[in-house]
C-alpha cells in the first residue's frame, strides 16, 4: 500500500470556494483550474497534494500578494477555519 496524500472534495470547497471567495479575485478561477481543481464543474470527491498545493500558492500571490509566507498561511488557515462556521 502507498503512501497518498489526498484532499478532498469539501476541504477544497471550503479553502478556495469560501475561504477567500474566489469572485474577489477573478484571476484565482483560472489560477485554480491550471492547477487541476476546476471552479466550473462539480468537485471531484478527492484531489491530490500536488493540486492542493498549487492552489495554495495561487491563493497567496492573488490574494495574498505581499504577505510572506508565514503571514499567507496564518491568514489562509483562519479563513479556511472561519469557512466552516
């Protein structure tokens, strides 16, 4: 058995669908589907790390340009957080 990381559906809903919604910032829809999760279609029930990962960072540079990394992850983690109430 592997070892594989994977995300799913509603956890990404919640970090780049309400988290920081993405009609905020246009250029994250097309930054999100690039990195393989797709704002147009229905969420697939699992995505991978890789796929985490680049949304992440296409969250930081649009939303989050001038924050360093720590900052953008603290400020990411309290949206995602605040997504679920």
């Amino acid at each position: 058995m592997t070892d594989v990381r994977v995300f799913f559906g509603h956890t990404m809903e919640a970090m780049f669908v309400h988290a920081i919604p993405p009609e905020r910032f246009p250029e994250l829809s097309r930054r999100y589907a690039q990195a393989g999760f797709d704002l147009s279609r229905p969420a697939l029930p699992a995505y991978t790390y890789a796929t985490w990962l680049a949304c992440l960072r296409a969250q930081r540079e649009v939303a989050l340009p001038h924050a360093s990394d720590d900052e953008a992850a603290h400020v990411q983690g309290a949206h995602c957080a605040d997504a679920y109430f």
